[in-house]
C-alpha cells in the first residue's frame, strides 16, 4: 500500500515527522475550538448581567487559592434531576466574566452554580468555620481561619484593571474605587455604601456577611457564595426545563 | 558526575548557575511578601548549589575521549532516582486525602493541609513528577539505544531534569501556600508556565538532535510517541497557559479566556494531558521495554502506524465530552462523543499489537515479574480506553459524570496503566545502565507486583461502586414523582467505599515503597557487569 510506503519515508526524516504530528494534532482544536470565538449564539446575550464587585472577586479568588472546585461544580446540567436538584440549568452568559471558568469535574460536595439566597449569612460562616457544626456528616474540610485573616484589598484597583484588559467590563471608577467598594459594601450603613449600588447595580448585595467588625476573608467568599447564580435573574424568567 | 562534562560544557553550565541564581534574586526582590518571592528563593538556593559544585570541578581534567563510545546514562540513573522519591512522596499525599474523605478533620486545621490545596500535590505529583520524571528518564534511555547514538551533548540533559523538576517543585510548593489557577492539571501560575516552556523547547531540541545523530535510517515507533508527547503538550500547555498576570510582581495572574471557550480549551488541555502526558509518552516506554523484555519483536509494524495516527488525530477532538449537557453547544458535545467512540480503534490496535507481542513469550510473563508488569499495564490501557470510550457516551456520562466513577477511570488508567508501565520499565533499565546482572531481589519485584495489582483492583472496584451508586442516587424518584434522596445521604452512603479505596491505596503505596527499597538495594552494590556501548560510535562535540 502506497500509504505505507509513504509512512515508511516519512519515519526517516525526524524534521518532517515533527512537522506531521503538528498538523494532524492542530485539526480538532481549529474545528472546535475557534468557532467558539466566533459564532454568536455561543454565549448568549443577557441585558441584567452584571460583573462581580471587589469583594465578591476577592471571594471568588480565595474560592480559587482554596481549590474548591475539585469538590464543587459550578455547572448545572440540562438533565431532569439536575434542575429539580440545584435550579434552572446554567447557561453560557453566566460565565462570561469568569477568569478562568470555575465549572468543576466533580461533585463530592453538591454543585453549588445557584447558592446565592439559599442559606443565610449566618449559616455560611457556621458552615465554613466547621462544616459538621451545621451538617453532621458532612466531610468538607474547615476554614476557621478565613475569620481571622483580614482581606487584602489595597491592589483589587489591578486586578479589576488586568480582567479589563481580557474584555471584563469594569469602569475607570470602578477601578479606581475598587478597595473603597470592597469595604463598603460589607459595611451597608456607610457613606460609601451607595456608590457600590451606583456602579454594581441595585441588585447588589450589602451586608455585613461575617457580622465581625474587621473586613476579613470570611466576608469576601460569603459575599462570593451569596452571588453565585445571582449575576442575572435570566434563567429564573425564561423557560429553562430541559 | 559533574567531572564528566567538557571543560566548555562546565562553563556554560557555570553561566546558566548564575542566570538562574539572578532570576531567583530578581523573582524573591520584586516579590517582597508575595509567594513568589519564595519560589525566587528557591532558584536562588539551586541556582547558587549548582554554581559551587560546577565551579569546583572547573580546574579538572577534560573527561576522557573514550566516553564518546558509550552511552551517556547519569540524567537516565537521576531521573529514575527521582521518579521513585516524587512517586512514593505523591503516592503518601494521595493516601492522605483519600483519608480526609473519610476523617475530614486529619489537616491539623491548617490551611496547607486543606483537601484542595493537597489535591493538585496528589494530581501533579504523580503526573508530572513520578510520570514526567519517569518520561524524561526512560527517553534519554530509549532514543540513545533505538538510534545507537549518545545523546547530542552533555549539558541540555541536565538542563532539562534540573529544570523540569524546579518547576515541579515551584508548582506543588505553591498549591500548599494558596499559589493555583484552578485549572484542573494545570495549576501552576504564570512564571512556572513560562519556565516550563523553556524547559520543554531545550527537550525537544535535545531529542531533535540526538535523533539527527541516529546510526539507523529509520526512526523507531517509541521515539514517535515520545516526540508526540514532547511536541503536543508543548502546544496544549502553552494555548492553555495563556493569562495576564495582575502584577510581574505577584503570583497572580488572570486567563485570558473565560466561561465557555476557557471550559472547553481547559478540557482540549485536560484530556490531551491524558492523552499526550500519561498515554502517548507512556506508550513509548510500553513499545521499547515490552519487546525487549519478553524478546519478541513487535506484532505488527502496520498496527503501529494506524494507532500512532489514529490516536495523535483522534484524541484532540475529544476534550468536549467532560462537557456534555453543560452550556458548551451540543454540536461540540457530540463531536467530542463520536471521536471519543471512534478513538477506541487506535487505542485497541495499541492494546493488542502489545498482547500479540508477548505471543510466543507468556512462559516469560508468568515467571518475570518485570514482564508481568508490562502485561499488566497493557491490559489496563485497553479497559481503561475502552471504560473512556463507554464514558463518553452522552446517556452514560449523564449517569457517570460529577461522580467517584470518573475517578476510578483515572486510577486504572493512572495506576493500572501509567504506574504498572512504568515499573515494568524501570526494573528492567536499572540492572543495565548501573552495570548489575539483575535487581537485588526478584522476590521483592513479586511482592510490589503483587501489592500493586491488589491495590489497584480493591481502589477501582470500590470507587466504581462508589460512583454507580452516587449516580443513581441523584436520579433516584419516589412514588410521588420527587428526587428520593437529599444530596447528604449519598454522601453518606459513599463512607465505605471510599475506606475501601483507602485500603487499596495504602496497598498500592506498599507497593511501590517495596519497589523504591529494592531499587535503592540494587544501585548501592557494587558493579558486576559492563555497560553497553554503541554499535556505530558517533563524535559528540
């Protein structure tokens, strides 16, 4: 077989092989990956979809440092159960800011994609703290010191900056306010507290999320949690049954 | 060692300590609190180590010319050494977080020692450390021997292990100080990222030029699958690595894609790590040690081709199946399951032209331990591509997906195929290049090989149970048309499987301490028998 032959060549020239193996490992990547890029209905395009504060990216973050997502997902799947289980399955715009996406492979605790509202602060700080304190048996690992650590805010104003530059769409006041906005909106009744509403949107929530009077690292990922599946009200409205 | 490179081998080598030293002192001076000052640190410690012990040996000798005749075998006996003291080191984690699944409360409540920052030391550990070592080890061995060449120069060898394993230790060191992107296998942050490439470049250039060298017209099928791995997880690692970091002064960076192109080009890199990392590589090691143990030539040199092709074709298309049902488009799912079903053609023709191989030699594999484990991991390749190929299936993923039965499929892949290979390799290169007429104790291969397969049949069945179960629990409906059981009882109902998985890995690590023990025992005597030398000597310099 002329094929062979060919092959029989080729495996002489160790340049050209290199050359070959490139080319044939390039062909799925281009189809099913470019076209992601490139074709609209990919992501859809929803009006209420807002970015995360400061302090809900500096939860997110220690989500992220923390390797939550090897227990967690974030992706709720167009399945019967999945819906009934967790809410209306997730949809592509709900990530579209997520630098990187934090969807999950695996599922030993439950997916967690609409946590936001469900529990109270309370509950979360709780559970975080020691986990079998709210939930006997649970085997989640404890996060006591998140209470005592107090939040790094002085360089958010960068990190809204570098997201920016991906295509994150975070204003100039953002930016320049972002450790500002971090503190405030832990803090409701502050004279800051109204510009976080200003620039994140009326459906952002301020709370004190760890009741503590220092802002810690508990407040962002309660801040983080509570908004999870609260970046737009989409897939609440429309009809999302598989 | 050191006193073997050229005089101008130990100058560059002098001048590439001082490059790494400045890099360190430049990473550990703009990082001030950041971790990252640490990991510069770090470089400077090795940078400054390797300064003194070269610059010591610059006034010796220039090594004798007769070397040029031999095989250069150091990297290979260092990166052995390596692979079994980053194995046994991943393996102990690995048993340490199978633990916290059943006492969550063993971490000392410290943040190190959390399940997710000890996770990617697991996963990277056995991976890239015990497997990469293993890789970069047995393809210094396999080329120079295929090619009846020494390798292209003295230095990039150690360039690339010294490299390769700063990195390793820059990556799993970062996870327990906070230090990850979160993408699954491809933790490390944006400088590890770019000294990996690096790394990789000096490889393949390495590879490149021994291959140049070659005493044969033709390039063996081993060295296609290590060229495969080197050139193709350059390229997933470098596409997926792409971020911006917040800071050239900080450990944080931001990727450059988000949502679902970022999910699909994690899993595009994710499975191809499989595929190029743990399988392609790995199949190189299984296409030279294999027949040269049981002393059969291979099967079928036409079977060789298509499985090469069919797998670096086939298996870049296959990524999107971690993804079905998820808010990736469906005509991505389905082109992911149907190459994932078709993939299974390559993958057996591998499977089976290595059993056909050992036709003729199976009193060999009865009474050779070494071979048996070369059996062993060809048969697991062939159920795990074949369990990969059934998982795919979007109906079946439905049920698999999110569970412990993913996790079970990467153990009989990981141990049953990756870990049982590589043994196999390793105790049959050992006797060679230390100059022994054999391993210290063939009873002590017996007693690893026989841990290892029990621990690794006792972890796959209970985490295939574990995950079926968990499965069906979640789509489990009662009489009144609701879900059955809350989230909290399948996770309670996982308990004894995952004591069990915790049994078979404790089993498994025995084994591969018995294995680490036997090998250390066999490289302390003395030598008795030469080493082999090339057929055709070529000039090095």
């Amino acid at each position: 077989m002329s094929l062979f032959k060919a092959h029989y060549n080729l495996e002489k020239h160790s340049v050209g092989f290199v050359v070959a193996i490139i080319l044939a490992a390039s062909v799925g990547g281009l189809v099913e990956i470019a076209p992601l890029f490139t074709i609209d209905e990919t992501v859809e395009t929803l009006p209420d979809m807002r970015v995360y504060t400061p302090l809900e990216l500096a939860g997110r973050n220690i989500y992220i440092r923390e390797g939550c997502y090897a227990c967690h997902s974030q992706m709720i799947r167009t399945l019967r159960d999945e819906v009934e289980r967790y809410g209306p399955y997730s949809l592509a715009a709900e990530s579209q800011y997520d630098h990187p996406m934090l969807w999950g492979s695996k599922r030993t605790g439950p997916d967690i994609a609409r946590l936001g509202g469900k529990y109270s602060d309370d509950w979360h700080v709780a559970h975080l703290t020691n986990p079998r304190a709210v939930v006997p048996t649970s085997i989640m690992p404890a996060y006591p010191w998140l209470a005592t650590t107090s939040l790094a805010v002085n360089d958010l104003g960068a990190h809204l900056a570098t997201l920016r530059t991906l295509g994150v769409p975070y204003t100039d006041a953002m930016i320049a306010n972002a450790p500002r906005d971090a503190l405030a909106q832990a803090r409701p009744d502050s004279e800051a507290a109204a510009d976080v509403v200003e620039r994140y949107g009326e459906a952002t929530t301020l709370r004190r999320f760890s009741g503590a009077d220092e802002l810690t690292e508990m407040d962002a990922v309660v801040a983080y949690l509570q908004v999870l599946g609260q970046l737009t009200q989409a897939p609440y409205t429309t009809e999302t049954t598989p | 060692m050191i006193a073997c490179l050229t005089p101008s081998e130990r100058r560059i080598g002098l001048f590439l300590a001082v490059c790494l030293a400045l890099l360190g002192l430049v990473m550990a001076a703009v990082g001030k609190q950041d971790p990252m000052a640490v990991h510069g640190f770090m470089a400077l410690v090795l940078g400054g180590g390797l300064f003194f012990a070269i610059g010591g040996t610059l006034e010796e000798p220039a090594p004798d010319a007769a070397r040029l005749h031999r095989y250069y075998d150091d990297p290979i006996k260092v990166g052995i050494v390596l692979a079994m003291l980053w194995g046994v080191f991943a393996m102990s984690i690995g048993l340490w977080v199978a633990g916290l699944m059943v006492w969550p409360d063993a971490t000392f409540g410290k943040a190190w020692s959390s399940y997710g920052r000890l996770r990617p030391v697991h996963t990277t550990g056995v991976i890239f450390a015990f497997g990469g070592n293993a890789l970069i080890a047995t393809s210094f061995h396999v080329m120079q021997r295929t090619c009846r060449a020494r390798l292209a120069d003295q230095l990039s060898p150690w360039v690339v292990l010294i490299g390769y394993n700063l990195f390793l230790v820059w990556a799993v060191s970062g996870y327990l100080m906070g230090v990850t992107q979160s993408k699954e296998y491809a933790e490390p942050e944006w400088y590890a990222d770019l000294w990996l490439v690096i790394v990789w470049l000096v490889y393949l250039v390495l590879y490149l030029r021994t291959l140049k060298r070659r005493a044969e017209p033709h390039i063996y099928v081993a060295n296609w699958y290590y060229l495969a791995f080197i050139v193709v997880v350059a390229m997933l690692h470098i596409v997926n690595g792409l971020a911006l970091p917040v800071s050239f002064a900080g450990a944080k960076s931001y990727p450059v894609f988000s949502g679902v192109q970022d999910a699909m080009v994690q899993w595009w890199y994710g499975h191809n790590a499989v595929a190029f990392f743990m399988t392609s590589g790995f199949l190189g090691m299984l296409y030279y040690y294999l027949p040269v143990r049981a002393q059969r030539p291979i099967f079928s040199y036409r079977l060789s081709i298509i499985s090469f092709w069919g797998i670096t074709f086939f298996y870049l298309w296959v990524g999107s199946h971690h993804l079905h049902y998820t808010a990736l488009p469906t005509w991505v799912q389905n082109l992911g399951m149907t190459f994932s079903i078709m993939l299974l053609v390559p993958s057996w023709a591998s499977a089976g032209n290595a059993l056909a191989t050992l036709n003729g030699a199976w009193h060999r594999v009865r009474d050779d331990a070494t071979l048996r484990f070369m059996f062993v991991a060809a048969v697991f390749y062939g159920l795990s591509t074949f369990e990969g190929s059934f998982l795919a299936i979007r109906p079946v993923n439905a049920l698999s997906h999110y569970t412990d039965w993913t996790v079970g499929h990467v153990h009989s892949g990981a141990l049953g195929w990756l870990a049982m290979v590589t043994f196999g390799a390793f105790y049959s290169v050992i006797p060679q290049i230390w100059g022994r007429a054999g391993m210290y104790s063939p009873r002590l291969i017996e007693w690893h090989f026989w841990l290892a397969l029990a621990g690794l049949l006792t972890y796959v069945f209970s985490l295939w149970n574990a995950g079926i179960t968990q499965g069906l629990m979640w789509r489990t409906y009662n009489a009144a048309g609701t879900l059955n059981y809350s989230f909290i009882d399948s996770m309670e109902a996982m308990r004894p499987y995952y004591i069990a998985r915790f049994l078979g890995g404790a089993l498994f690590l025995a084994g591969i301490c018995v294995g680490a023990v036997n090998i250390w025992l066999t490289i302390r005597g003395a030598q008795d028998v030469a080493g082999d030398r090339p057929f055709a000597p070529q000039v090095a310099e």
